[in-house]
C-alpha cells in the first residue's frame, strides 16, 4: 500500500521534533517535506538544527533517523502544497493564523496550534472523545461543515491545549456514566510545555513553582466545553459543565500531573467509576491504529501514584495514568470523585496524539 505523503511546519521546534519521532517508520504516513523559518531554509536538516559552535538543538530522548536528517528545510512562508497529502503543522498560533488556511485549501491540516480552536466549524479532536466516539459525541462530520463553508478541499484539526488532554480523557467515561456537574482542577506542568522558546528559565523554575501560566487556564476551561460537547447540526454544543482551574509550571521535564475533582449528577461507587476509566474507548482502539495503546486510561491501585516520572511513558505516551480514586464530598452534585493523573504533555497531548487523529481520519477516508 502506498503511504500517504506528509509534511511537517515547525520542523525545528520541540513540538514539529515530536512529530518526526512519531512520523519515523510509519505504516501509513511518508514524511517527505519539512519547513521552518526563513534562517532554516535551504539546508539539510541536520545542518538546520546545528548552531555555529556545532551544537546540535535536538530535544527528543529517541534519535533523529538518518532518513529525516537528510530532508531539505523549506522555508514554511513560501513552501506549496504540491505533492504531499498532509500538513502536521506545529507552529505559533500567530504563524499558524496565516500558513494553516493556505495549505488546508488544498490537503488536511493537523495542527498542535491554538489558532483556530475556538472557530465553530472547527472540531477539536481527542481520540475516543469525540473522535470515533457514538452518536452526536462524535464531532467528525464538522470536517464537512468546515469545507462546505470554507470552499476548501482539506480541513484543519487542531488538538487540544496539553493541558486540556489529561483531563478531558478522564472526564468523559465520567460523563457518560454520572453526567459530570462541575469539576475543579488543579495542574503541575512540566517545563517542556513551555517549549524552548523562550520557555522557562531554569533560575525561575530551579526549586521553583510558577504559580501562573498566561492564557492557560481559560484554554483548559473553554476547551473542554467544547470537546465534551455534543454536534448539533452544523455546530457544537458545548457541554453545561462548570469548569474551573488552577494550571502551575514546576520542576519536571515531561508529563503533566493534574489534580481533579468532579460533581455529578447522578449517583455512583468508586467501583463503578474505575470501571468506566478502565474500559473507556474500547471500540476506538479495537480499530489497531499505529499509534493507538492498549489503553487509554490505566488506573493504579497505589496510593503514591501515578508520578511522571514513572507514569508519563505508560502506552508509549499515549496512556493517562490515574489513581488517588477517591470519593468526592463537598462540591455538590449527586455524587462526586477526586483523583489525580498523570498525562505525557509532548505526546499523547501533542505529536504523537496529532498523528493519531490523523490515523482515524484515513481510516475513515478524511485524509487520502
């Protein structure tokens, strides 16, 4: 079978980095075109990632493949869409405002941008959320909505903040079997969501909690809203959920750790609320897409974890560790549950997440 060909903006970046380790020996995707700043352009890119003292701005833990480091950079304002079949776009969102639509004219756009997450036509995806999920929890078809009103062949996707991920994954199983009221979060992210540019000092965050994060706590809130929605129509209603948050930096390099309490609106047991995490997104993963785990929600039955340390590379990445599964009292609501988790914030809640959109999305003929 011949793979789909695909391009990445933001090649030099941490997150478009993320994108080539999970784009490396793909089964489905070819990766044949990589962009970047103007600086970039016009060099192999292994040469565009050395400085002139020859050190070498690779940030993944796995090795960049000869066959990605051999690619040409070209420069993303004036590179077409010729002869490839997909963007995976990992760009600021002022870039992104500008080089997303040119391309999605033509060929879909994965994005890791906040950009264009707030448009009406424009679904924000979260794998078994509402991404192959039943009925009008399924926000697919807004992809038809979005090309009809915009004359594009293509489409853009972007995901979700990395902060929302975590959360929104939980929250769903949740949803469905109590009908969540309202939920209160509190988050601990790690450094490498503030990507490297200009990122976070290591004097700020050196025995350190940065107890703010500009815009990120009004991302997580609206974003969820409009993830646990459902697709009336040609638009989303977003969920009636109270959503409120506290979102921190500290001293971890990878997997944000969040902890979350829930009201609902109907009665349940703690056992029953680990058996709908546990068994949350069954059919999306019967479909045995590449980069899909064996499960998206693992639940630990030791009360000092999940810790990022141990827990972000559950499922290669892709899994949200929970535990602390407790019983919440003092919300309101029917019912409630407290607990915390633990998500890998550069994969499943940004590349290797993006690509599995775009894994579902050729499954069901989206992407071609």
């Amino acid at each position: 079978m011949e793979r789909i060909r695909a391009a990445v903006l933001g090649a030099t970046g941490v997150a478009g980095q993320q994108f080539l380790v999970a784009l490396d020996g793909h089964p489905s995707f070819e990766l044949v075109r990589l962009a970047a700043s103007e600086r970039s352009a016009g060099k192999r890119y292994a040469d565009a990632l050395r400085d002139a003292s020859g050190r070498t701005s690779w940030y993944c833990k796995e090795a960049l493949s000869e066959e990605h480091a051999r690619l040409m950079v070209e420069d993303a304002s004036k590179m077409s869409s010729d002869g490839i079949d997909i963007v995976f776009a990992a760009v600021e969102s002022d870039a992104a405002r500008e080089l997303e639509p040119r391309f999605a004219e033509r060929v879909p756009v994965i994005s890791t941008a906040s950009a264009y997450r707030y448009e009406a036509d424009v679904p924000v995806f979260l794998p078994a959320v509402n991404l192959g999920a039943p009925g009008p929890d399924d926000h697919t078809r807004l992809i038809d909505v979005q090309r009809r009103r915009r004359g594009w062949k293509g489409f853009i996707t972007p995901g979700p903040n990395c902060t929302t991920t975590g959360m929104a994954i939980t929250l769903k199983p949740l949803h469905d079997a109590f009908g969540v009221e309202k939920v209160v979060m509190t988050s601990l992210q790690a450094v490498s969501g503030a990507g490297r540019t200009p990122g976070v000092s290591a004097l700020d965050i050196v025995d350190n909690v940065i107890p703010y994060i500009a815009g990120e706590e009004e991302k997580v809130e609206r974003e969820t809203k409009k993830i646990l929605g459902l697709l009336e129509g040609d638009a989303i209603r977003p969920a009636a959920i109270g959503v409120s948050c506290t979102c921190t930096r500290v001293n971890v390099l990878e997997g944000h750790t969040e902890a979350v309490f829930v009201a609902t609106k109907r009665r349940g047991s703690l056992a029953e609320a680990r058996e709908a995490l546990e068994g949350f997104g069954r059919s999306f993963l019967d479909l045995g897409l590449p980069s899909a785990p064996a499960r998206l929600i693992a639940v630990s039955d030791d009360p000092y974890r999940p810790q990022p340390r141990l827990d972000r590379d559950a499922g290669s990445g892709m899994t949200t560790v929970v535990g602390r599964l407790r019983e919440e009292t003092t919300l309101g609501g029917a019912w409630g549950v407290k607990y915390v988790l633990v998500s890998h914030n550069t994969r499943m809640g940004a590349a290797k997440g993006g690509v599995l959109v775009a894994e579902y999305l050729l499954h069901k003929g989206y992407v071609k």
